[in-house]
C-alpha cells in the first residue's frame, strides 16, 4: 500500500495578504471554490491504486484546521504529526519515515506538499504507478515537471540515464537566471523540480542516515519521546529544537546515487506567487486576460487579477496588475514584482505589526471569532461556534464580556463571584436574549444545536488581549 504524506507547513507570506502565518495558503480556496489546496492534495490520492488515508505533518499552530478540513472531506481516519517548530522538509519526512516504518519498515511513501495543485489527477496517477516500480527497486523518486517556459522561480532537475522508467537524476539545479533558464529549455534535458516524492521509508531512512546521521539521530530521539494527544501525533519538542534545518534536496537526494526521476505533465503548480495564481484562474475572463474572485468590476482592465474578499473592489484602465483586498489590507503590485510580496511581510513582521501573522477572522477548534470594532477600551466581535463546539470553561482578569446571540441556541455556563468554580450554573439563550459576565467571573459558551451559532460579544475592561485568559477545563487539550 501506498501512504500518502502531506506536508502542510509554511509561512503564508508569498500570497499575502490573504494567506497569512496564522492561516497560510494550503487552507484556502485558490484553485476551486469548494475545497482547499490541503483538501485538493489529501483527495488526490483516490486516483491512486492501493493508497491509504494521509499522514500530514503540520505546525502545531495549525492543526485543529488540519483536523477539522480532514473531517469535512471525510478522511477522519487520517494521522496528524505535530511539528513543535519548523525544522524543514528532511526532518519532517523522517518523522512521517519513522511512524511509517513503526507500522511496515517497507511502507512506500507518497510525498505531497500541502499547497500545490495538479489538475489533471489521472496523469499524476499514472506517473506514481511508473515510480512505484522504481521505488519498489529502492530508488528514491522525485517527479519533474516538463516545462512550458523559461520559469526563473522554480528548481530545476537534470535528467541522466534513461532506466526502465523515467532517468537517473544526474543534477538539482538552483533557481536560474532567465538565460540559464532559456538554455535549459532549449536543451530538453532540464524538468521543473515539483517537490513530490516516492519511497520506502526504510529506503529514505537508510539514505539520511548515511547522509545526514545528525538529523535522523534527532529525530528519532523526538520521535521516541512523543506523545498521543487526542487525534495528534505530539513530537517532543526539546529534542526536535535540536534538529537543523534542512530541505530533503540538501539532505538527501543532491548526495545519493539511487535519485531517479519521472517526467509528467499533470497541469502543475505550487502557486508561488499571485502572478502563478493569474496564470491559473485567467480563463475567468478570456478576452482580456483577467482572473477575478469575489465582487470586482472592471473597465479597460487587461492582464491583472483583482481578488476581493470583503467588498466591492472596481479596476479602470489598468494593465499588468494584481490587486488583493481583504478586510484589513490590500495589496496593489505589478505582476512582474508579485514575488516580491513577501518584502512587505517581511516589513510588517520587523514593525511588530499583526497583519503579517493573522486575519481579521481568527479560526478555533469551536469555530471562529472576528474584530468588528477595536479601541482602548472596547472591543466588538463576531463569534461563531459550530454545532457540538465548547469554548474552555474560563475566566478574564480584565474585561467584561456583553454577549447577544443573533442566530441559534447558546448554552452558557456561569458562576458566581470571582475565579469562583464552584457553584456553576448552565442556561439556554435563543436568538435575541443576551447575558452579561462580569469581569472575574468563571464562564463558559457552547453550542447544543445543530446549526451555527452567531453571537456578538462586547468586551469591556482596562485590557482587551486575547492573553487574558485562564482556562480551567477545555475539551480541546488547551488548559
């Protein structure tokens, strides 16, 4: 059997401001409307024959959206490795090796980033069946991409000998000049460097121990050293912060004699940038090149792509461009700049500014909640919790919490006096009923119905930070 393994990392700076670290690219809706890039590559896999449910190794920050985008494709069954902190792709693969091989030491493994999309799935299907023969070898497999142009963004992988399937790999090329590009194009002899991979884990595991010895030994010492929490995978993090960081190309396979490659044409991209995203989605509007999402209007707009999330955004003789709007920010670039998206984050992070990390709406296991409204002494939100979601049993030092549900059955729990949890009593609030919590109070907010619940919530008090916050009981893991 083959288990895919997703790897769902990254920093969400290259198609700010919509992804963001907090909630990076692999969760969003890009390529179509109804499922993310996360849930794209975890249902790849039915075009494969004899492939498992998805191993994803993802940031600990994450992996409640993980779980919960899992569930709603219907992969519950799926293994969730928590990475304590971002080591690179060679130590996550040696952990996805290591839970693998604990299961079958031959166990072949289908690598995936998180965050690409492949539009033509039976072709991806039949170039993993020609390196399921190689990998059954003991060849560790990559998948080059045939270009279609002189791409400067991408890694390249020069092909050698011819084998039974696909060539050896005779070299990994760093990303090139446009004239080194041009020749590589030329030559027939270059493939785009996909990211995708296929192995044994014992296959893999013996290459970095080889090559790498310091990483596996770290690894395997996290590994050891985990713990099950819930539906998660938890690596111990002490020795995984040990591990350095390295990519599987640097690690691995740029040393090994057994790297091969299969040439496919799947319909590829890894969506590095908004401009790759215009190429992708500029069937939405032929005639003159455009690729919109959201509410958009144009006139005399020709080559750009308009993405509106929150409003109305309107394009007048304009060429060549890529406008972003969401709630809390907008981006204008020239499309020939669009990599360069990721200076401006890299500005926000050194001002200290929260744009770079996180969205107006902010994701939780129960739901969500978004900032309506902010000053120094009030803040108002949206909250949404999902049908059987149960904030933490909890309590705030400073502020106040005024609560009005607008839609759905809100099931509070509430007690008496200050950081009191004795004594707590639960009531049902139906739409237009409110509550208020003092400040101190011992407090809870649930959902027992079956659709959504919305509410608005004043907050009230001297400081509004989410860090206000001592929870006593929570049946996420979170106390």
């Amino acid at each position: 059997m083959i288990l895919p393994v997703i790897l769902s990392g990254g920093s969400g700076s290259r198609l700010w401001p919509v992804s963001r670290e907090h909630y990076p690219k692999q969760f969003l809706n890009l390529h179509k409307e109804d499922v993310s890039l996360l849930q794209e590559a975890a249902l790849r896999i039915k075009d494969i024959a004899n492939s498992g449910e998805p191993l994803i190794v993802c940031n600990e920050e994450h992996r409640f959206l993980v779980a919960e985008q899992m569930q709603q494709v219907g992969l519950k069954d799926s293994t969730i490795i928590l990475e304590p902190c971002g080591r690179n792709t060679a130590p996550a693969l040696a952990l996805a090796a290591l839970a693998a091989s604990a299961v079958n030491p031959d166990a072949e493994l289908l690598v995936m980033p998180a965050d690409h999309v492949i539009k033509d799935t039976e072709a991806f299907a039949h170039a993993v069946e020609q390196g399921h023969m190689l990998s059954q070898e003991g060849k560790l497999v990559t998948f080059g991409i045939t270009p279609s142009s002189p791409h400067t963004g991408y890694g390249y992988i020069k092909r050698g000998k011819a084998l039974t399937q696909g060539f050896l790999v005779a070299a990994f090329v760093e990303k090139p000049n446009l004239e080194a590009a041009e020749n590589y194009l030329k030559s027939g002899d270059y493939l785009w460097n996909s990211g995708i991979f296929l192995f044994k884990a014992s296959s893999f595991l013996a290459a970095l121990g080889q090559y790498a010895p310091d990483i596996l030994q770290s690894c395997q010492a996290a590994f050891e050293a985990r713990t099950e929490d819930m539906d998660f995978l938890r690596i111990d993090e002490a020795c995984f912060a040990e591990c350095r960081s390295e990519s599987i190309d640097y690690a691995v396979m740029e040393h090994t004699d057994q790297a091969a490659v299969i040439p496919m044409s799947p319909g590829w991209s890894d969506i590095g940038a908004w401009d790759a995203l215009h190429e992708l989605r500029s069937v939405d509007d032929k005639e003159n090149g455009n690729a919109i999402h959201g509410d958009v209007m144009l006139h005399q707009t020709r080559n750009s792509l308009v993405y509106s999330e929150s409003r109305l955004v309107a394009a007048v003789g304009v060429d060549n461009l890529v406008i972003v709007e969401t709630d809390d920010a907008v981006l204008v670039a020239d499309r020939r700049q669009a990599q360069d998206t990721k200076l401006i984050v890299n500005a926000l992070k050194a001002a200290g500014r929260k744009e770079f990390q996180s969205h107006q709406r902010i994701y939780r296991p129960w739901g969500y909640y978004r900032t309506m409204v902010l000053t120094d002494s009030f803040q108002v939100k949206e909250i949404v919790v999902k049908p059987g979601g149960k904030l933490s049993l909890q309590m705030h030092h400073h502020r106040a919490e005024h609560w009005v549900v607008v839609q759905g059955t809100a099931q509070v729990t509430q007690g008496e006096g200050h950081g009191n949890t004795a004594n707590l009593r639960s009531f049902l609030l139906s739409e237009d009923e409110s509550t208020y919590i003092p400040l101190g109070t011992v407090h809870r907010l649930e959902n027992p119905g079956v659709i959504p619940l919305k509410l608005i919530e004043v907050q009230t008090g001297s400081y509004l930070g989410e860090d206000d916050i001592v929870r006593y009981n929570d049946k996420y893991g979170r106390e």
